[in-house]
C-alpha cells in the first residue's frame, strides 16, 4: 500500500510539472533583447541587425541588449601575402 501511495505521489508530480520552453537563438541576427516580465518571467527575441536598432526598441521597457551568442564572427578577409626582402650585406 506504502509503494502505491509513493507511485502516485510520484505521477501526480511528474504531471504537474510545467513543460520547459527552449530559448531560441537565430543566429542569422547578431544581436538580442532580454525583457522581463511580471513574476520575473523572461523573454529572448534574436531579430535585431545592430545594437542601435535593439536599444531603440528596448527604450521605456525593462529590457537590455546583448551579442547573440550562436551569431557567427563577422567574415573577415585573410591578410594578403606577406613581402619578405632580402637584405644583402
């Protein structure tokens, strides 16, 4: 009876458990504002293309900015060859 008792203790927490929501990072935007809400609940939106532009929607809101960490690094051009002279004695 104890075990039947602890078996349904157990199913009734297992179900009333909230599912977790997964924060979703796109990283085709470079940058992401974190809002809070009521009761400290928090919300990601990855859709901004620069930091001015997500600071101009966080105004007035309890909100900040911050780099998408699954942006990738800005492309940048591998340095040309480089030119060594000889200096003859």
């Amino acid at each position: 009876m104890r075990t039947l008792g602890l078996i349904l203790i157990a199913i009734t927490t297992t179900l009333a458990a909230a599912p977790a929501t997964a924060q979703r990072y796109d990283p085709r935007y470079p940058v992401c504002l974190q809002k809070w809400g009521e009761a400290g609940a928090t919300g990601i939106d990855c859709s901004y293309t620069s930091l001015e532009q997500c600071k101009a929607t966080a105004s007035g809101l309890s909100a900040s900015c911050f780099a998408n960490p699954y942006s990738p690094p800005p492309h940048q051009t591998p340095p040309g060859p480089v030119s060594r002279q000889r200096t003859r004695p």
